[in-house]
C-alpha cells in the first residue's frame, strides 16, 4: 500500500521489505525502477508534472527523508520508518553478492565511480561490477550501449535528481537492465569521497544537521525542511476543514 505524502505516494516498507522488493524485481523482465525522494524532491515534483508522473511509475518508491517520516505523522498516515537510499543499495548488493547478478554504476565525477566499484567489491565479496561510466556525458547513447553491452541487471544512476529519475524513464528499455535505482550522491559515499554522518546522527534522523554543519552552503536547501513541514501542517488543517 501506498501512502500520499503531499502529492507524492511512498511505498509503506521498512528496509528490508524494501530489498526483499527489489530482489522480487529483479526477477521480473525490465526495466523497473526505484526512487528515493526527501522533501527537496517532493516539493520539486510539485512544480514539475512531467517528474511527479515518473515518480508515480516508478516500481518502487521509498522515504529517504526524515522530513517524508515526520511529514507522513502530522498528515496521520504514518510511515514504517525512513529507508535512506544508500542503505537500500548496500542492503541489497549485500545479498546479491556472489549471485551473478551483474552491477552498472553510473554518475559521479570521472574517477569517482572507479573507486566505488572497488570499495564495494571489498565491502561485498563476490559481487560482480559489470561496468562504470561517468556522469559528465553528452549524449545518452554511448551510455545506453554501454550498459546495454556490460549486461546489467542493476543499474546504479547516480545523476542527481530530477536528471537521474528522468534519464532512466527515458533510457532505461533501451540499456536492457532489469533494474534502476536512483542514488543522488551514492557513488561519493561509496568511493570514500563524501563521509556519511556518524550512526548517532543517522539513528536520530540527524544526518541533514551533520552535513549542514560540514557544508555550511547547504543551508539555502536545508531551509526548505521546515517549510515542508509547514505545507503539512496547512494540508492537514485543510482535510481536517473540508471533513
């Protein structure tokens, strides 16, 4: 069952319904695709039709955000609980490990997706990274034919979003993949390039905070976390009205 969180609708899973979904998926003839928004991108597809319709088709759609979790509780429809992106992915390439099951990463700086290939075969014995391409490319069809030849059945895009979500409703049949998970900054993390914030900050829904305090530039975007709240609140009060 899905749950509207204000125009978006989220999968109700906790992390490992989630993997155990994605597995499902993977066992199905392509191409399906998952979806991690937070508040940023619900208020962007709120702005932009085109990306709403994407995030509605895609097969798997989970709160990465903790501001989704506590937007989810004031509308009183509450959610199992946060599934960050980051942690899905590792989740399942944990159990896909030394299954065959053959990984494309994509994104990321050029470099960047190199290392992570080699971090996670370490983290991950036995899983088999079929594949990298960078995120700086011009044209789709040299990635498409090089997802397409490696003979992925995961596909990591790792673009940014919208970029990321569109790229694979666009190209995702075409790259022959079975399975496309959008990751943001993911390939960072992985690489080593982008440390993640202490498990305290994580188990208290804090990560947003830590990263703010590392990257003082982010406060533009974190800004936006209360005003999300707020439009929760309004939607609330609103439903409560026309009841």
């Amino acid at each position: 069952m899905r749950i509207d969180v204000l125009g978006v609708s989220f999968d109700n899973v906790t992390l490992d319904e989630a993997v155990d979904r994605g597995l499902e998926l993977l066992e199905l003839d392509g191409p399906h695709w998952v979806v991690t928004p937070n508040p940023e991108i619900v208020q962007r597809a709120n702005q932009d039709p085109e990306f709403s319709e994407i995030l509605s088709n895609a097969d798997l759609v989970i709160p990465d955000g903790v501001g989704i979790i506590y937007a989810a509780k004031i509308l009183g429809r509450p959610l199992k609980g946060r599934v960050p992106g980051i942690d899905f992915a590792s989740a399942l390439l944990e159990r896909i490990a030394g299954t065959g099951k053959r990984l494309f990463l994509l994104g990321a700086a050029p470099g960047v997706a190199e290392q992570a290939a080699v971090n996670l075969q370490l983290a991950h014995p036995g899983l088999n990274v079929c594949g990298i391409h960078d995120g700086y490319f011009m044209e789709d069809a040299p990635v498409i034919d090089a997802i397409r030849t490696a003979k992925a059945d995961i596909v990591f895009v790792c673009l940014g979003s919208p970029k990321q979500e569109k790229w694979i409703a666009a190209n995702g049949d075409s790259a022959g993949a079975r399975l496309y998970i959008g990751l943001g900054g993911a390939l960072d993390v992985f690489a080593g390039k982008v440390r993640r914030a202490p498990e305290v900050f994580q188990k208290l829904g804090l990560e947003w905070l830590y990263r703010l305090i590392k990257e003082p530039s982010r406060i533009g975007r974190m800004v936006k976390l209360p005003l999300f709240l707020v439009s929760a609140v309004g939607a609330k009060l609103k439903g409560n009205k026309s009841t």
